[in-house]
C-alpha cells in the first residue's frame, strides 16, 4: 500500500485572510500531486476548533469533538470560524476524514493544545473552553477511513508543549 504523510500548521485564527488562502492553496497544490487511490494522511496543528457536526458536514465529521458542555458553534469567533470553514473545505474537496472525531473518547483525551504553558499542565483539573482545545488532527482520505483502528491522545510529562501528541492506529487490509 502506498502512503503519502503530508504534515502541516496552518495558520491561526489571528492570521490575515492572505496568509491563510496562501497555507490552503499551497496544501491543496500538495494533495493534487497524490494519487487520489493511496493512502493520503494530512495531519498537524490545523488551528481549527470543530466543536460541533453540522448537518452538511455528517459525511466528514465523526460524532466526537471537544466541547464543552452547554457550548457551541457559537462561542467561536469570526476568525476561528474562518480557520474552521477552511478545514471543512479541505475535507470537502479532498475527501478527507478527521478521524480523531471518530473515535469514542472522553472529552480530556479529545483535547489536543492547552492554552496555557506555564510549564507542564495538569490535564485532570477543570476544563474550559477558552483554554483547551481540539484543533490538532490526523485526516486520512475516506477510502482508507477503515484502515485506522484508533486516534488518541498521548499526556505525557516528558514534552513541554502547548500541544499534545496526537497518534493513529493504522491497520491496512490489502485485497
């Protein structure tokens, strides 16, 4: 089976519109050069907030994101609800499945970055919003969406990051 990894980091919610279309046409520039019938994985720090499925994204989007109770699409500005339209887009276009928002996982393991970096966090205290979020992702073409038998989240104490490691368990069947 041949597989294209393609790892990104989009720009984040602050960034100027150019500078976003420039990230996404450069990465779609990408997925047009792999063959459409390969395994294509894109994955990295999208800076994209999800939060929830709409009706038109059930066809890409798993039924788990990160959100926190009584919240929703709402709560995201008009810049983070850029950065996440243009995810879906990339989905849309590219038929590609998110497939860390397919996976069962209580919502402290759907977190992907942490806002706050004063050195390493404990991730068993009260979670909010507005410091936590799921915005890394590991995307696999739909054809392959079987092939990945598990997506989590790694806490670990040795990494001094913002984010946390994201990891997939892929197991292809050949025909």
């Amino acid at each position: 089976m041949k597989t294209n990894i393609i790892n990104a980091h989009a720009p984040h919610s602050g960034a100027n519109r150019k500078q976003k279309k420039e990230f996404y046409n450069k990465l779609q520039e990408v997925l047009n050069k792999t063959p459409k019938h390969e395994c294509n994985i894109v994955m990295g720090d999208l800076n994209a907030r999800l939060i929830e499925r709409l009706p038109n994204e059930e066809g890409i989007l798993g039924q788990h994101r990160f959100k926190e109770e009584g919240t929703d699409i709402n709560i995201l500005s008009r810049n983070q609800l850029e950065n996440r339209q243009k995810l879906i887009e990339l989905c849309q276009t590219n038929t590609l499945i998110p497939v860390n928002t397919t996976f069962d996982k209580s919502q402290r393991n759907l977190i992907t970055y942490r806002a706050d970096v004063k050195g390493i966090y404990n991730y068993e205290q009260e979670i909010k919003h507005k410091n936590y979020a799921q915005m890394d992702y590991i995307m696999i073409n739909k054809r392959w969406r079987n092939a990945v038998k598990d997506c989590y989240t790694l806490d670990t104490q040795q990494i001094d990051s913002d984010h946390k490691c994201l990891i997939a368990k892929l197991l292809p069947k050949m025909a």
